[in-house]
C-alpha cells in the first residue's frame, strides 16, 4: 500500500493524462481490502472470544445469584455485593488477558517475520556502487527495432 501511495504521487501528472483515475481507484482499493483482511478477521476472532467469555462470566453470576436467593438465611448482603464485583472484575481482566495475549503473540509472529526476512533475504547494493556482473555479461549491448510504426489518435 504504500508502495502505492508513493507511486501514484510521483506518477500522478500520467496518471491524470490517460484518464486512470477509476482504475487506480479500483486496484487501490482492492489492494486496501486485501491488505486489511487479516486484521479484520483477528478482530472478529476477538470479539467472538470476547462474547463467549461474557456469556461465562454471566452464567456464573447467573448461578451466584440463583445460590444466594436459595441460601437467603445463610447469605449477608455485604458478602454478596463483593461476590458480584469480583465477577464483574475477573471478566474485565479475563478480557483484558486476552486481547493483551493476542497482541503480543501478533507482535511476535512480526518479529518472526522480520527475523527470516532479514536471514533469507540478500542486501542490494548501494545505488553508488556499481554491481559487480558475472562473467557471462555482454560487454556491449545495442537494440535493434524494425517493423515499427508509431500514430498519435
């Protein structure tokens, strides 16, 4: 994408002379989705998760409740109000544990990532340096054109 970006800035006069806004516009935009389908998808992935554990946590306030309205003689309201915190409380940091854990383990598939790209790929010269050509390199070159015709519309 930002390949892109850079590009269509440096080319825009062209750009703007054969008329390919729409397709840019369209190839821009595909690239855009294409690029932003994996986060999409961890997002869903973390809201489903997030929905699963509050369905857990309201189930065990479910039961909480159902004990303390059996067991009303045996209960105190104190106690009860802190049990109901808690539960509220223990959701929060289960939430909290997971999205941190997702973060992290995406931060550590990058470095990962970065870690082989750096290993398998090979640096390119500088653009100063002359690079160094094999021995089956031509020592001239020159281009033939023939049957060539060329008309303005």
């Amino acid at each position: 994408m930002y390949t892109r970006f850079i590009e269509t800035v440096s080319g825009l006069a062209t750009i703007q002379a054969f008329g390919w806004e729409r397709r840019l516009q369209d190839s821009t935009y595909s690239l855009l989705d294409q690029s932003q389908r994996p986060f999409y998808l961890l997002f869903c992935i973390q809201l489903w998760v997030n929905l699963v554990l509050n369905l857990i946590v309201a189930g065990l306030a479910v039961i909480l409740v159902a004990l303390i309205v059996t067991l009303t003689d045996k209960t105190n309201a104190g106690f009860v109000g802190v049990a109901l915190v808690t539960i509220m409380s223990f959701n929060m940091s289960l939430a909290n544990l997971i999205r941190y854990w997702t973060m992290l383990e995406t931060s550590m598939g990058a470095i990962a990532r970065i870690k082989c790209f750096v290993r398998d790929v090979e640096a390119e010269s500088e653009p100063d340096v002359p690079a160094e050509l094999g021995p089956c390199w031509p020592q001239q070159g020159s281009i033939e054109v023939s049957s060539l015709t060329v008309s303005h519309g």
